[in-house]
C-alpha cells in the first residue's frame, strides 16, 4: 500500500515536469503539443475505486492546467478521460482476460489490448482538450485536424514509454 | 439516498466537470483568473531552476540579439542628441554654447555631415554638461524595467509568459512587454517577485496598432495558427498599403508609447464582405527564442485613468 503510494506519487511528479519542462515545448509550427501527463491515468490499477480515479483525473488536470495558465481546461478533460475509463475496459476486454491481481501494462495485457486501451482514452481526452481550448466551433476542421496530430504524438509516446519502462 | 449511492460515480463526475468549466469561463475574461497563473510563487520557483540550466545552451543566440538592440539604441541616442546641437534647442539647455554649434556643426553651414562629423558631433554633446540632464527630462513619461523570460509558450491557442520579475520590482498588471526586436505582450497577473501575461500570441488579447508611414491605426489580433503571424485588423479599403510596410503600436493606450515595432506587413487581401482589409503580419519578435525582455512602466496611467474616469462620470 505505502509501496504504491510512494510509485504513483513518484510516477505523477516525473510525468508532470516531463510534460512541463519538455512536451509543452516540443512544437513544428505551433502545431503539435503531446500530453504524456495522461499516461498517468492510464496505468493507475484496475481495482483503483472509481471515486479515487476521477479524484486523481480531476487533481492531475488541474495541477497541469496550474503550470500552464490554464484553469479547467485541463482538469476538465482529464475528468472525462477518468470517467470514461472503466467503460472502454470493459469494451475492450472479455471476461476473462480481466484478472484482478493484472494491471494495464502492454507486458500484461498485450500489445493489442493496451494500444487500444489508449487510442480510445487519448482521443478522447484531446478531442476534449482541443475544443475547450478553442471554445468554440468555429474552425472545427483545423481544430480537429490539431487534436488528431497530437493525439497521434502522445500514442506514440506513450507506447514507446512501455517498452522503455517494462522491458525486463 | 439510494439513488446518491447508486449513482455516485456519475454525480462525482458532473460535480468535478462543473468546477472545470466553471474555471474555463472564468477564464476566458483573462482578468478573472486569480488562484491559477504561473506567476503564483511555486511554480514560477520551478520554471525559473529548469530556465537557468536551460538558458545556457542560447547564450550566443541572446548576446548577438542583445548586441544588435545596442547598436540600435545607439543609433538612436545618436539621433536624440545630433538635433541638441542646433540653436534653439541649445539655446534652452545652455545658452554658452551657441555660437560653438553654428559655426561648426549646422547642417545648413556645412551640407550634409560626413561620418567622422557626426562623430565628433556627438563627443560635443557629451562634453556639453547641460545635454545629459536634458535627455533625461524628456523621456520621463516611460521607464523600462529589465526582465528575463522564466517560461514561454507558443503552441496553444492563448500564451503566457512568465517573467523574474513583480511587484517589488515595480511591476503593475497591464503594463506592457517589449522584447529587443519588438512588441511582447501584456502584464496580467504579479506576485512578489514574479509576474506572468498575454503574448501578441493569445486570442483573448488585441494590441491597437498604426502604419508607420501613413499613421492609419486598427487592431493588432492573432488567429491562433502560427507564432510568426498576425492579423491587422480594422483597416478600411481606401487606405494605401502594401506588403513590407511597417506595423508599429499606437500609443492610444497606457500600456506600450507610441512608434513600438510590431512588424511588417506579410501579405494583404480584401476581407470577406467587410470594407476592411485583412492583413497578415509577420510579427518581429521571435517568441520561440524570448530571453530578455523589458517592461513598460507608463507614469502617467493613473492621471489618464482618472482623467477618462472623471469624462464618464460628468
């Protein structure tokens, strides 16, 4: 429990200043900016209460939006990611590939599985991102165009950390 | 009861969703924001650590900038203190002196003045006791604090800078930001020792603007799509332009003097329906490399504040 306590709060000081000091200034042309930090809720356990998870979605957001003058923009799409999770698992698993004591890592569950798992999460939570940003529709097409590119960043990002992370 | 409990998930997700677009509102009137900005101490602590090991690896970029905005300040001092030499000026700053500047350095006894002239001319004018005091009374109206840049963003649709220095150092929200190759931004938000504002690069901002040669002004906004360009608004048809021409602010405001460069006219169409233009402005500030910048203090903000208060009042 405590051994937990002290890898996810490492986990989340690593990925904020990750995201801060190196992925908010990655850019070709001002177009693309990665959102590692979401790779967080992704890896959170399975068995995480559901209550715990949109807590931490919600606090992860807002610490970002803090660093990037922000408010709620962030917060509010990591919120949707966290509140979406437990239902894109259950849509990408069956029954019995969901052991309790498993957590989401592509070591764990697959390749397959975990790309899914974060193509759905990751577009989700920048198509939300993007529009709040703009906060508006006008523009629909570029902004969309935006959010996929980013997207596409991130995924591969976050895949590529899998393989850095937990390969034995 | 039951259905609280039922339904907790969902009603914990509205709430949480509710805060969050509750602050974006706020936001998006940026004067609102108070409790998250990165101007709040911890955080512009943080980006200041990383920024001084970051800065290192732009030292030559920053001194060739620097370089070139002495010599372009030099130039200018040049040119405030060349115009001193003729006789009426010199005649309100020291009357001894007079006779010295007509005989030798007049350009209408001399023809134009060679280099070396000029030189020598502005040796004079350092010698001269009553000059100095005289530069110094006529730009009182401005004063410029020295900042460096601890964050700066691009890639977003509204930008921030965050800069080490606030309130201590006399830095006041909406204040401007001017950079050694143009016009920066806006003061929003001031903690003690740091201050955090809008980029030219932030949508929910716009900067009166005027053409240098014609004196036309509209507003300066910027679209969101790339750190290189923005849009001059507000321009009506009938107005000569063309691309090259020389953005520079108004000064129909307290935040920027007049005659700042914004930059240069990139590219002008016929707005749709409008009777204005739409103009591209390829802006002279590079934000992707920002270290050192300055902020305007205006003194007499408060007399025109108060002026224009008291107009609206009667």
């Amino acid at each position: 429990m405590i051994n937990n306590l002290v890898k996810y709060s490492l986990m989340w000081i690593v990925l904020i200043l990750l995201q801060i000091m190196l992925f908010n200034h990655i850019q070709f042309s001002g177009l693309v900016n990665p959102y590692l930090y979401i790779l967080f809720i992704l890896l959170l356990p399975f068995d995480t209460p559901k209550y715990l998870l949109l807590i931490l979605g919600f606090l992860l957001g807002l610490n970002v939006d803090i660093f990037c003058n922000t408010p709620g923009i962030h917060a509010s799409a990591t919120t949707v990611m966290a509140f979406a999770r437990p239902a894109v698992i259950n849509l990408i698993s069956s029954r019995d590939t969901l052991d309790s004591n498993a957590l989401p890592r592509m070591k764990q569950m697959g390749s397959a599985w975990f790309i899914r798992y974060t193509i759905l999460l990751v577009l989700l939570h920048h198509l939300f991102l993007f529009y709040v940003e703009v906060f508006t529709l006008k523009g629909f097409i570029f902004t969309l165009f935006r959010s996929l590119l980013s997207a596409l960043f991130t995924i591969v990002l976050i895949v590529l950390s899998q393989f850095l992370i937990y390969k034995e | 009861m039951r259905f609280l409990a039922r339904n907790y998930f969902f009603l914990l997700f509205l709430v949480l969703e509710t805060i969050s677009l509750t602050l974006v509102i706020r936001y998006n009137n940026y004067q609102n924001v108070r409790f998250f900005n990165s101007s709040t101490k911890v955080v512009a602590r943080i980006y200041e650590l990383f920024n001084s090991a970051s800065s290192y690896f732009r030292l030559y970029q920053i001194n060739s900038e620097l370089a070139a905005e002495n010599a372009r300040l030099k130039n200018k001092l040049q040119q405030i203190i060349a115009p001193e030499e003729t006789p009426p000026m010199n005649f309100l700053a020291s009357p001894g002196n007079i006779n010295d500047s007509v005989s030798v350095d007049t350009p209408a006894a001399n023809g134009p003045l060679p280099a070396d002239t000029l030189l020598r001319r502005e040796h004079t004018a350092s010698r001269t006791p009553a000059n100095p005091l005289m530069i110094d009374s006529i730009n009182v109206r401005y004063r410029f604090i020295p900042a460096e840049v601890i964050n700066n963003s691009i890639n977003r649709q509204n930008n921030f800078i965050t800069l080490n220095k606030g309130k201590k150092d006399g830095i006041r929200p909406e204040m401007g930001i001017v950079g050694p190759t143009g016009i920066v931004g806006i003061i929003t938000h001031v903690s003690g020792h740091y201050s955090s504002g809008a980029t030219v690069l932030n949508r929910r901002w716009r900067v009166s603007a005027k053409l240098k040669n014609s004196n036309y002004f509209g507003s300066l906004v910027w679209d969101g799509l790339s750190y290189q360009t923005a849009q001059l608004n507000e321009i009506p048809f009938h107005v000569e332009l063309a691309a090259g021409d020389t953005i520079v602010t108004s000064g129909y405001s307290t935040v920027f003097p007049e005659g700042i460069m914004i930059g240069q006219i990139k590219k002008v169409d016929i707005g749709s329906g409008d009777n204005f233009y739409a103009i591209d402005v390829s802006l002279s500030t590079n934000f992707m490399t920002l270290t050192y910048v300055e902020v305007v203090e205006d003194k007499d903000t408060d007399e025109i504040k108060n002026l224009i208060k008291n107009h609206l009042d009667d």
